[in-house]
C-alpha cells in the first residue's frame, strides 16, 4: 500500500470510526459490559475518548453531549431502551478484567 498523506489517514480513520459507532448503534444487543470483557472498551469508553479529542482542540463538550455523539440519543434513553442487567458470570469476568484506562 502507498503511503498515505496525513489528510487522506485522518479521512479514512474519520470513516471506519463513524462505521464502528453505526456498527454498535445496530446492536444494542451486545451490552457494554460484554464489550468491555471481550475488547476492554465499550460505548461509555469511546465518548470519553471522543471528548477529550474535542477538548484537545479547544471544544468544551460534556459528557452527556459525547455520549449522545456514540449512542445516536442520551444516554439515559438508550439505557432505558436496550441495558440489561449484568449476569453474575458477565460481573466476575469484568472484576478479573478490568481495563486499566
């Protein structure tokens, strides 16, 4: 593959970021404590990265302005709409995993 300009890398890596959110948005399924267990981030994570981004470049947003940005609505309705309660096995599996970020 060609070396790519750092304007078409930050273009393609915009891309497969919005994918990724479409990607979890069609999922509500898969619970944030199951990505967090597998992958060691999940939903509530990606906000937080995608806000101190916009902090980094002299953009104030909130957390809840971030969670609305990965969730596609305010955190509290998606909650509502699709967060189950965690298992007792799911609980474990993220005390012995807990990411360290």
């Amino acid at each position: 593959m060609a070396e790519l300009d750092e304007k078409t890398r930050t273009e393609l890596e915009a891309a497969a970021f919005r994918r990724l959110v479409d990607h979890l948005n069609g999922r509500p399924d898969v619970q944030n404590i199951d990505l967090m267990n597998l992958a060691g981030f999940c939903r509530n994570c990606l906000s937080n990265w995608y806000r101190e981004a916009a902090e980094a470049r002299g953009l104030p947003m909130t957390k809840d302005e971030s969670r609305v940005a990965i969730y596609g609505m305010p955190y509290e309705e998606w909650k509502a709409r699709h967060q189950g309660s965690a298992s007792a096995e799911q609980l474990a599996a993220f005390d012995k995993n807990r990411p360290q970020h």
